[in-house]
C-alpha cells in the first residue's frame, strides 16, 4: 500500500471530494481537476473554472471523472487503477498524500479539497519556475510562498495572487514548499550534515543552522558528494561550478536543449529536472542493469526509496508547521521568523536568462480565483 492511499470500492457519503479526470469542451480535452459534493447517491459539480470556460465557447462542457480523492482515500470510477496516461502523478500519489497529512484537523475537508487543486493548477496551467524552486530559484520560490501566505482580504502583497479565497493561496504555496523538499538538494545535503536521512530536520529549522551554512562552504562538501554511487554501481556526475558546488541547487526545468515552457528555457549549468529530483516513489533508472552508468545520483537500488520517504516526510512535517502557525495567525508562516536576504552560504548567486535578465527582474506569475494564471 503506497503511503495509505487505498484504491478501493467503498462508501461515497462522504460531503466533499477532489475529483480528477477529463474536462471536454466540444472537440477539445484535457485534463481537470475540480470539487465533487456528494449527498446520498447523487453528485454535484463544483468547478468555478466552468463559468470562464462557457463566456469562450458555446458548446456543452462534459466531466468525465477518472477518480474521487479524499484525506485518505482514493476512489476511482470504475474501481480500477489509474490509467499511466494521466498526468502528473506526482500530483495524485505525493502531493494529495502529504498536503492530506499535513492539514488534516487543521482546515476544515472542503478547504483542503481546494487547497490540493491547487497542485493540478500549479503543474497543468501556466508555470513559474519558482513555484517549483526549479532552476535552483529556491530563494525565489520561498519568497512566493511567502507572499501566498501572506494573503488576506482576498490578495497577497505582492499581488502573486489576486480576488481569490485564501485555500487557493495556501494551496498554491504548499506545493511550492513541498517542490522544495522533491526537487532539491536539500535532505541529501543536509543528510551529510546532520548525520544521515533519520536526522535530517525539515528546512525551517536547517535553515537557521548556521554550522549547516558553513558546512555547505566548506572545502569539506561537494555537491560533487551526490554522485557517491554504492557498489557495484557507477554514476556521471554533473559537472557543477563555482558557488553551485556548495550551495542549495535544483535540476534545470524545462529539460534539455531548445525546450521552452510558457516562454522559459532551463538553465544549462545544472543537471536537468529528470536527472535530479525525486519526486515519485520509484524511477526506472532505478531498476537499469547495474553495468550502466547512473545521471541520477539516487537511481541505486535501496538509495531512491529511503532519499523519496524521506522528503515526503520532512515536506509534511513543514506543511504542517506552516497550517499551525497559519491557524495562530502567526506573522511569518513559511519559516517562524522573517524570510531574510538569502545567506550568501546556503543559496546560489542569483540566475541571469539568457537574455541578460535576472530572474528577480520578471514579474511572478499571478493567479486569479480558481488558480488559474491571471488573463489566461
């Protein structure tokens, strides 16, 4: 049973569901993900998204719902697995789990349903980099999260999301803080450091260490370490240079040479996406045959599974941290104090585009009511 999520046929009495699936309007289709109430044996659809999507188009909008999702429980319509085809699984299988896990007893279920939504608006509808630290954006993507949970009356300061409910801000940072844990290098860093995976802290509290910061600096580290591989086991490592060797560092998003995604191109000094995060619970790289050379650094049989249960758990265990002190109205959520200038010994120096632009010099992408990006 993977992390307690039961497929299973079952009762459905429950009120609120997230629901996945097909959203078909006329010849065109994609997937969806919206709120399902249910009373007895009849369903009712909630799915704001549905009034913008009518002003564009006159034709019927038809649901096709692949499955019904809940705290802990996943349903599907017709009580079998998931098709593979759906994407992204990540979504389903990690980030429900630990967002679940995490707010449970905290938020009421239907805010919940909406905050975990929020994961399929984040992956499927328009991208920021730094709503997933890609590109090594970690400081970026803090400062995100950040702003989305400091909402309140409907916006955030810095207006990353603007006239919506507060569960579609929380919901949208919580996956950018649980894409920290997946696709950095900071439990397997601080692992080095903390004396293995068990004693790793989640990253609020690393984050204040200062003999970490000083570690990562040190002639001691290498993110070159990463690429340890165990016997009888090789790897390639990526060739890192200056501070990108001994700092924070996630893969490059979108991957590989020529790829654009909404108007962005990964960066070329950091392995890509696929070659360094562990955001599922297994990788095919995992089970190649043992002569052939790894580009993941935890693509080792008994090496991946440890590194992914590990950032899931540390992920909830600051999710829950950051909805404790939302529900204490605290006024620093993310980290329990105020996000400071970034230590020049945790994070790399910040990313210059192709273009000559640093990343701090364009505008965060906004979202709007149901998540949405603003004026898509």
């Amino acid at each position: 049973m993977l992390f307690g999520l039961l497929r299973r046929a079952g009762s459905r009495k429950d009120a609120v569901w997230l629901t996945v699936g097909d959203l078909s309007v006329g010849r065109i289709s994609r997937d969806h993900a919206w709120i399902a109430l249910n009373s007895g044996d009849d369903w009712w659809i909630v799915d704001p998204s549905l009034q913008s999507l009518s002003r564009r188009s006159r034709f019927t909008t038809t649901y096709r719902p692949l499955a019904y999702l809940r705290e802990d429980l996943i349903l599907t319509a017709d009580g079998l697995d998931l098709p593979a085809s759906f994407r992204p699984g990540f979504f389903l299988d990690v980030h429900l789990y630990i967002e679940a896990a995490a707010l449970s007893g905290i938020f009421p279920r239907e805010q919940v349903a909406v905050m975990n939504a929020m994961n399929s608006k984040a992956d499927l509808s328009g991208y920021d980099p730094r709503e997933h630290c890609d590109n090594a954006t970690i400081f970026e993507g803090l400062l995100l999260a950040a702003d989305r949970l400091a909402w309140a009356n409907g916006t955030t300061p810095v207006g990353t999301v603007i006239e919506a409910p507060r569960e579609v801000a929380y919901g949208l940072a919580f996956h950018t803080v649980a894409d920290l844990y997946a696709h950095s290098s900071y439990v397997p860093s601080a692992a080095y450091y903390f004396g293995g995976l068990q004693n790793v802290p989640p990253f609020d509290v690393g984050y204040r260490d200062v003999g970490f910061r000083q570690f990562l600096a040190s002639p001691t580290w290498s993110s070159m370490h990463l690429w340890h591989a165990p016997k009888p086991y090789s790897a390639h490592p990526f060739p890192l240079e200056g501070p990108l060797d001994h700092s924070l560092i996630t893969g490059a998003y979108p991957q590989g040479a020529g790829q654009v995604k909404d108007g962005w191109l990964g960066r070329q000094d950091l392995p890509i996406h696929d070659h360094f995060a562990v955001d599922q619970p297994d990788s095919a790289l995992v089970h190649a045959n043992e002569i052939e050379p790894r580009s993941h650094p935890f693509a080792f049989p008994y090496v991946w599974f440890p590194h992914f249960e590990s950032r899931e758990r540390l992920a909830t265990q600051h999710l829950r941290s950051i909805a404790t002190r939302l529900a204490a109205n605290s006024p620093d959520p993310l980290l329990s104090y105020p996000l400071l200038p970034p230590p020049d010994l945790l994070f790399p120096p910040e990313w210059i585009l192709i273009d000559g632009r640093r990343i701090g010099e364009i505008p965060f992408l906004v979202r709007g009511s149901t998540g949405e990006p603003v004026g898509s």
